[in-house]
C-alpha cells in the first residue's frame, strides 16, 4: 500500500487559504492599529505642546505684573508723590494690556489712588482687606467675578475667602478679574492713611488668548482655572462662565487640589473635563501660583477618526478574506473527493498485498514441511523448510517424487496411488528421514487432493517432524518401565491408589506382607479389611492429602491376619497428571514393631535409673543427715582432748588428728547434703541484682589463709565496670569459693593463681580461674563434673571428695549458666564460668 502523508493536498489548501485569510485580516488590523496609535500619540504631543505655551504666556504675565508691583511699591516706600505715583501706575497700566487696573490701598482699604477699572470704588471693607493681607506679600487672590475694584465692597460678592474654603457658585455670574497683590509696611498706629498694598486687576481672558491663536484646531479647548475648579477663562466652545465652578470635574481631577505643594506640574487626564463627555486632557500647573491651564480634545472625534479608517480599508480587507475562504474550501472539496477514490484504492491494494505477505510470511516460517504436488506425486512447490532440514536448495527437490524425499520409502508412494472410489480421500502415512548433519527424524505425512479442475488433480500436504513425540513415547515406556521395577524390587511393602482410593498396583513386598495377591486386590478399595472407624479417618486423611498435594507420614497400628498387633510408619505421597494436579497417591509403610518394642524398654530402663537415682539421692541425704550428729561430738571431744592434752604433746597430736580427720568428714557430708538437696530441687534459689566483683573480692579475702599456707600468688583482673548478674549471693560464693578452693588444692607450692572476669562477645558476665597444676586429662574434662569424679592427673594435693565441681555445675546451671573445663597450653587447668548479664536498662546491681 502506497504511503500518504497525512498533508493531503486538501488539507494543504485549506490551511493555505486559511493562512493567507488570517494574514490580510491581520495585516490590516495592525495598520488601523498603528494609524489609532500614532493619532492618540499626535494628540497627546499636540495637547502637551498647547498647555506648556499656554502656560507659559501665563507665567510671563503673572511674573510681569509681579515685577510693576514690586517697583511700584518701591516708589510708594520712597514717599513719591501722588501725581507722580499716578502716572508710574497709568504707565505701568498701559505696558501691560492684560492689567485691568492698579490700585493703592490704605490698611482700612480705602483707595489712595487708582487707574483703570480700579479707580471707581471709595474703599474695600475691612474684611476683603484682611483676607487680602493675610494672602502674603506677595500673592494671587481668589478670582473675583466683578469688573470693578468697587464691587468688592459688597459682602455678598466678595472674592475673599477664609483659607481652606470652597468659594460658592455666583447666581449671576459675569466676567471678572484676578486680583495681584503686593503688600506694604502698614501704619503701626492706624491713625493715618498710610499706603498698605497694592492691587493689579489682571483679566484673565488675556491670560488665556493665546490659545485661541495657537490651537488652529476648531475641535480644540482651552481653559485657565483656579484651584479648586473655579473657571477663569476660557475658549468660546467651553459652555461655562467664567467665575463658576466646572461641573464636569471630578473630586479626583488634579485640578482640585488647593495646595500648591502637592499639585502635578503637569500630567493627563481621560473623562469629563470643560465640556460634557469623554475628553482627552492635559492639564499644566503654573508654578508658584494657584492656576492650572486646561487643554482638551473629544475623544469621540478620535474614535470617529479610527472608526473611518476601519470603514475605509477593513471592510474592503475582510472581503478578500472571505472571497479567499470560498475559493479554498471549493477547492479543498475537490481535492478531499479525488483524495477518497485514492484512498479506498489504497485500501484494496493494500489488502490483496497484506493477504499475499501473510501466506507468503505463514508458508516461509511454518517449521514443518508444506508441499504441492501433482497427481503422480511429483514435488511442484514446497516452502524453505525443506532448505533448514536438508541443507539444500529448494529448486533441487522441484519435479521430484516425495518419496525420494523421504528415502525412497514405498508407504509414501503408496499416497499417490489411484484408488477405486470415485471420490479421493485425504491420506497420511509416517516415514524417516536423515535430515542434513545425520539425524534422522520422523515425521507424519498427510495429503489433501486439490482439484483446479474437474479432470486435473493436485496434492498438497504437510509434514510434520514428530521426531519428539516419539522420543517422548520411547521414553515414557522407559520410566514406566522403571517405576514398575523399582516398585516389583522394593524390599518396603508398596501400592499405587487412584482418587477414589482403588488399588492400580502393588509390589512383592506388600502380597508378602498383608498375605494378598495382587490380582485379587487391583481395582477394589483400599482398607476395605480395617474396622470402619479406622477406614473413615485413613479416607479422611487421603481425601485432604489430594487436596492439598504433597507428603503425609503418621504413624498407626495394623493387625494381621494372624491377629498380632503391628507398629506401622506409613508415608504417602500424591503424584500429578498431565495438568499437574494430583491423580493418584503412593503408599508405603514399614513394620517398625522391633523399634517401638526396643524405645519402650528404654523408656522403662530410663525410669527405673531415674528411681534409683532419686533413692540412692534419699538414702546419701539420709546418711549424710544421721552421721552429722555423731561427727560433732567426735568433734567436740577432739577439740576438748587437744586443749588438755596440751602437756602431752604425743597425745594431743593424735587429737589434733582426730579433729582434721572429723573436719573434713564433716564437709564430706554438707557437701552431700548440698548435692542431694539441689538435685531434688529443695534447695531454693533466690536470685536479686548484684555485681560480680564485690562477691569475688570477699571470698577471695576469706580463702587469703589457704593461699598463704601453700605460698600461692593471686592475680585477680576483675575489670572496672560492673558486671551486673541475677544470682543468689550465697550460692554464688559457694560455687567462687569452690573453683578457687579447687585450684588451690591443684596448684604447686609457690604457684600462681589467675583469676579474671568481663563481659564475652556475646554480652554475657565470664570469670575464668586458671591454676599452674597437671592439668585434666583430656577424656576427663567433662567427667570431672560428676559427683565423687576426681581427675586421674597426679597432683600432690591430699583429701577432696569429688562433689566440688559436680555442686559448682548444679549452681550454675539453677542460675541459667554453664561451666566447663579445658586446659592451659603451658600447664595447668582453666575453670570457666559463664553467667546471663543483666540487661543495660536495669537498674544498678546491689553491692554486697
């Protein structure tokens, strides 16, 4: 099938219609963009330009009329005369067009003398005065909306206003002035009329003609305002007064502020300003002075601008997008049918392609042998099996008969035989093969006619190497051969059940054992010769057995036919089926009678040695018990007779041996007490926290007298932490005192005597105790722990009975130890002693 991308020309086309659509629409959107762009930026030059020259005009006028203040003050300081002093201010008038008209002021605000507008009016009243006073030296009052200096006698119309007050809209209002003043030193004593300021009435309309002259934009306006948004003067366009407040101007409008350290130099305002709707603003203080100058142009005048150009050149844009989407999606449908006969051309050659690489692919890898081959047998196609078993090529064997394949063998010739029917069955035979390398297989032939045509037939077939199968066959046959020997030569009686526990075989040894032969018991129930109880629990056990798989060994008792009882070990074993899962179960068991009859004699030889070990541990108790009285009085009598004898040397040596002879006869016995009352348990234990070292120490100091009668050195290595046990303390001394005692009484005469103790590796409390003696005889390490067990090594010690050691092992083992022996590689015997520690979070162990 013939690869398409996936950008078929259809698509290609749209996209590019698309494309070419979206690019005009965009291209003239950003050119209307760009003209709106550039027109608000040429504005916002234009307005900026406006209101700095405006202002400017302003400034130079305010600062003009400043300065003819200032010299006219000077003059009136210098006591000019009043005629004179009148022509400066005629002068001063005329120089400055935008001056309505000067005037000179006493303290109570009588006019002095005046020019202009100014010189109507006989006095200002006091009140206007003060407010003008206090505006400063030098300084710009509040618009008053009169156009005489007289007018600002009455109350009601007066400009003056206390500070921090919003001067009220007039009900009339008309044109006015701004009044400029500059203050003189006033009349200390108030008696005289003596020069006290100076007024400028400046017009403001002059102020503000500028505008008018420069916009050259009918659409412009202008305005110059006082703080607070009282209206000064304005272009004709402005439809307010001058005098009133400007009922556009928000309380947020930077116009607003009265105070001239926070008012902007300049900036820009977007919303309602002198006239009604949106404005685009730019407003510029003139500094130093309570005015701003206002310049302004409607916004819908710039919209209307942007609106026409978008009727002019979008429209125009949007239908050559529009015409360029029709003419593509036409053409894109055009495309997208003949694309659709392609496609479902594809489709089918794809599938007859797909068909031929899928036989081709099957008849190539199939591991057996496909062929066709004519009516008389001869090979006309076959796949590359052939080539892999034979090592030739596939054209070799083409127009050769099968069976030369195969050896020449006749039972494949026979396939191609004619035969009688009218119609030709399928056929099959099995023939050998020696494949390439010398193996020889066997495979399964099977032919299939084929009828091109009615009169002209063809065979195709297969051949199958079922080389494994019948190894596998030959060697099942071989284990089952196996299995039947090794069961038939079993010297153990076993038997073969299925899963509904019927006999499937049994060997020799079983038809000797049970007295059965083995055609009478094939196919019928097991157990059918046990009482139903037991028959009910041996189905029980075999039941879940097969459930379960695996082994089962138990023990039973069997009774033949002779009646007599037997001990039987039974074990069964499940064995699996083709899926795995249990099919039948293996059954042997074995007479272990003798070895039940020899353990419950020895159970009972056991009981009685127990018996007689307790009484022979009675009667040494017993014994030992009776003969201590006799021994203290033997005792006391020795020592008695060794006191007054004292004269008598001869005799009281013969006391004196009387009483050591006593003494060690009476340790004989405690010794036995001791063994015979651990060893039935009445001896009690009562084990608390202790340390080791302090209760070595003690009983170290106590034998100090044997080790000085023998000359013997004692090196004590006890550690310096606490080796922290559980033990009896007097019990523990015993069993120290004893191990110490027994290496004293093994050490030479001069010897040295190692005593040392820690913790092992395991954790565990170790005291060893080492002596310079003959050592044990290495058969004898063990036995010299048994009760009256001496070693056999010489020694030059006298007395010892034997029960030390055997009392030192039954201590320790009470305490949860051991203790055994070994010896020194340069002589002499180790007693080691082993004890559980305490654990670390214990409490600290008493010292004793």
């Amino acid at each position: 099938m013939p690869h398409r991308s996936r950008w078929r020309p259809s698509r290609i086309t749209l996209l590019s219609g698309l494309v070419l659509a979206c690019m005009v629409t965009a291209g003239t959107g950003y050119a209307l963009w760009r003209d709106h762009h550039a027109r608000l930026t040429q504005a916002d030059l234009q307005q900026t330009l406006l209101a700095r020259v405006v202002e400017e005009h302003a400034t130079r006028g305010l600062d003009a009329t400043r300065a003819a203040l200032e010299q006219l003050a000077q003059a009136t300081t210098r006591r000019t005369p009043h005629t004179e002093l009148h022509a400066l201010m005629e002068q001063t008038r005329a120089s400055l067009h935008f001056v309505q008209g000067l005037a000179l002021l006493d303290d109570h605000g009588r006019v002095l003398t005046a020019v202009g507008s100014a010189a109507t009016g006989p006095q200002v009243p006091a009140l206007a005065m003060a407010a003008w006073r206090e505006a400063g030296p030098q300084a710009i009052g509040r618009f008053v909306a009169r156009t005489s200096l007289a007018a600002s006698t009455s109350p009601s119309t007066s400009p003056s206003t206390t500070p921090g007050t919003e001067p009220s809209a007039l009900t009339s209002p008309s044109p006015g002035y701004l009044p400029v003043l500059q203050a003189l030193p006033a009349d200390p004593a108030g008696q005289h009329h003596t020069p006290a300021l100076l007024v400028a009435m400046v017009n403001p309309e002059a102020l503000a003609s500028l505008h008018e002259l420069t916009a050259n934009d009918t659409r412009a306006a202008g305005a110059l305002v006082e703080y607070g948004g009282r209206l000064l003067a304005r272009t004709p366009d402005v439809p307010v007064r001058p005098g009133t407040l400007l009922p556009g101007l928000t309380a947020g409008h930077p116009a607003l502020t009265q105070d001239p350290a926070v008012a902007a130099l300049e900036g820009r305002w977007d919303g309602t300003g002198l006239r009604p709707g949106p404005q685009f603003m730019r407003f510029r203080h003139l500094p130093g002075r309570p005015l701003h100058v206002l310049v302004e142009l409607p916004r819908n005048s710039l919209h209307e601008q942007t609106w026409q150009a978008v009727r002019e050149q979008g429209l125009p844009a949007l239908a050559i997008a529009a015409a360029l989407l029709s003419l593509t999606a036409v053409a894109s449908a055009a495309l997208r049918s003949r694309e659709r006969s392609l496609a479902q051309l594809d489709t089918v050659l794809g599938q007859v392609v797909a068909r031929e690489q899928e036989l081709s692919a099957i008849f190539g890898t199939v591991q057996d042998l496909l062929f066709r081959t004519d009516a008389a047998g001869r090979v006309t196609l076959i796949n590359e099996g052939y080539a892999r078993l034979s090592g030739e090529p596939v054209a070799q064997v083409i127009g050769q008969p099968l069976e030369a394949v195969f050896g020449g063998a006749p039972n494949v010739a026979a396939l191609f035989l004619p035969q009688q029917h009218a119609t030709v069955q399928p056929r099959q035979t099995r023939a050998d093969w020696v494949t390439a390398g010398g193996r020889l297989r066997s495979f399964e032939i099977s032919v299939v006619p084929l009828y091109r045509q009615p009169d002209h037939l063809e065979w195709v077939g297969s051949a199958t190497d079922v080389s494994a199968l019948v190894h596998a066959q030959a060697e099942l046959r071989a284990q089952l051969g196996l299995a039947r020997s090794l069961l038939a030569s079993s010297p153990l009686p076993m038997s073969v059940l299925d899963t509904f526990n019927r006999y499937l075989d049994v060997n020799r040894a079983w038809e000797q054992f049970t007295g059965r032969q083995r055609a009478d018991v094939l196919g019928r129930q097991a157990c059918s010769d046990l009482p139903p109880d037991e028959v009910a629990r041996d189905r029980e056990r075999d039941a879940e057995l097969l459930a379960r798989g695996g082994e089962l060994t138990y023990e039973t008792v069997w009774r033949g036919r002779d009646g007599r009882p037997r001990d039987l070990r039974v074990s069964k074993s499940t064995f699996p089926d083709a899926q795995g899962r249990p099919m039948g179960l293996v059954v042997c068991f074995m007479d272990i009678s003798e070895f039940r009859e020899a353990d419950r004699a020895a159970r009972a030889a056991r009981d009685a040695a127990l018996g007689a070990s307790q009484a022979k541990s009675e009667f040494i108790a017993n014994v030992s018990h009776e003969l201590r009285t006799p021994l203290q009085a033997i005792l006391g009598f020795a020592e008695l007779g060794s006191r007054r004898t004292k004269e008598q040397p001869r005799v009281g040596e013969l006391f004196s041996d009387v009483h050591r002879a006593g003494q060690r006869m009476l340790s004989l016995v405690n010794d036995l007490l001791d063994l015979a009352k651990i060893e039935r348990g009445q001896e009690p234990i009562h084990p608390q926290p202790l340390d080791l070292r302090p209760l070595a120490l003690e009983v170290v100091r106590e034998l100090t007298p044997l080790f000085s009668a023998r000359d013997l050195m004692l090196d004590a290595q006890l550690g310096g932490d606490d080796l922290g046990v559980m033990a009896d303390p007097l019990r523990l001394q015993q069993l120290l005192r004893n191990l110490l005692a027994n290496a004293i009484r093994f050490s030479p005469v001069g010897g040295r005597v190692e005593l040392a103790a820690g913790l092992d590796d395991a954790g565990d409390v170790r005291l060893t105790v080492s002596d310079q003696g003959p050592g044990i005889p290495p058969d004898e390490l063990e036995r010299v722990f048994e009760a009256f067990v001496q070693s056999s090594g010489p020694h030059d010690a006298a007395g010892g009975t034997g029960l030390g050691l055997a009392i030192c092992r039954r201590l320790a083992q009470a305490h949860g130890g051991r203790i055994w022996a070994a010896n020194r590689p340069g002589g002499g015997a180790v007693l080691t002693l082993v004890l559980p520690a305490l654990p670390r979070e214990d409490s600290r162990p008493a010292r004793l």
